[in-house]
C-alpha cells in the first residue's frame, strides 16, 4: 500500500490522452491554441479557424484521387520488346483466383475499400457542420468508425512498396509511371494533411452539442 494519499480527481468531465492514459479535466480551448497532456506531451486539442472546411475539402480531394488512383494506368513496363500496362485494379484481380483470393481480398480491403470508407465517413460527419448545419443521424458512429479504419488505412504502405519493387524491377525493364502512380502519391499527402488538420477533440464536442 502507498503512503502517499492519491489525488482526488477534478470534477465535471474528464478527457484521457490517448497515447498514455492520462486523465485531465476537459479543456476550454480557444481557436488557434494548442492543449498538450502534461505527462507525454500529446497534442489533446487544437481548434483551428476555418479547420472543418479544410478538411472536408481535403477528404473529396481524397475520394477524387482515389478513383484516378484505381482506374487510371499505374505502371507501364517494357521489357524484351515487350509492353505491359496495368492498374491498382488490375493488380487486384490479378489474384482473384485460386489459393490467391485471400491476398486479393486484403489489397483490395487495405488499399482502397477502407481508406474510401474512411472519407466518406468524415465527409457524413464534416458535411452538415461546415455548413452550419445539425450533424446527420448517425454522424457519431460514423466518426467512431473513421477512427477505427485509420490504422487500417494503407494506402502510404502501399506506395512504399511499390517504390521498393520499382528500384527491383528497374533493373530489368524500362519502368514508366503512369498517373495512377502520382494520383496514389498525392493523396498519401493529401491524407497527412488532413488528419494534422483535423482536431477530434472539436468534432466531438461539436457532434455532443444538442441540435
């Protein structure tokens, strides 16, 4: 048993940071400053003026590339007077049979599936708020849900390893990238700057508001 008495805790709501537990009483933050936890240094809050226009205009941006990023060529390789073209899609289906069906099913989950899920999920939760508007029925759990595909969200994996491959295989054949491959690029920087754009912390609070 210790011989230090714990410290009650403040009363009136209670925000946990998120990468060490700690708990703080819930912070008034005014736009434009920063709230960090006084243990790890997490950034808990950060409002930001204009800050749900910018990402709801980074998350269709986002969907836009996606589809040019699936169905536009991705790569174009020659080899031996041989030319061959194919697409996120394609490299998709290209498992879809066989003992191969379960890698086809992860790519296409972790690559595209998720990371659209994901912004359409923020585009129903952002939507209504920047226009001044209630939040739609359901907007709570369909911010939940964003959260919750974020560390399944690939799409940056997948890029790195095609970079890996592409320093492999051009040694062997003249590799062309196609737009896919900068479209996929763009909107890995897209993403990051959308997720350092958006504070949860405001959009909680914000959705916890009566209409």
């Amino acid at each position: 048993m210790s011989d230090h008495p714990q410290a009650p805790l403040a009363e009136g709501p209670m925000l946990a940071c998120p990468v060490c537990d700690t708990l703080h009483a819930e912070p008034q933050v005014p736009v434009g400053h920063v709230a960090r936890c006084r243990r790890c240094g997490h950034v808990l809050a950060a409002p930001r003026e204009g800050a749900f226009a910018r990402v709801l205009a980074l998350a269709i941006t986002s969907v836009i590339l996606m589809v040019g990023a699936v169905f536009f060529p991705f790569i174009e390789l020659d080899a031996a007077g041989l030319h061959n073209r194919a697409s996120v899609l394609d490299a998709v289906l290209a498992f879809s049979t066989g003992l191969m069906v379960p890698l086809s099913f992860a790519v296409a989950l972790l690559i595209v599936l998720i990371p659209t899920a994901r912004l359409f999920a923020i585009i129903y939760t952002i939507g209504p708020l920047v226009a001044g508007r209630p939040p739609f029925a359901g907007a709570t759990r369909a911010f939940r849900l964003s959260e919750r595909l974020r560390p399944w969200s690939m799409a940056e994996i997948f890029i790195i390893g095609v970079a890996v491959a592409l320093v492999k295989v051009a040694g062997l054949a003249t590799v062309s990238l196609g737009p896919a491959f900068w479209a996929f690029a763009i909107l890995v920087l897209v993403t990051v700057l959308q997720d350092n754009a958006m504070c949860r912390y405001t959009i909680w609070k914000t959705l916890e508001q009566p209409s």
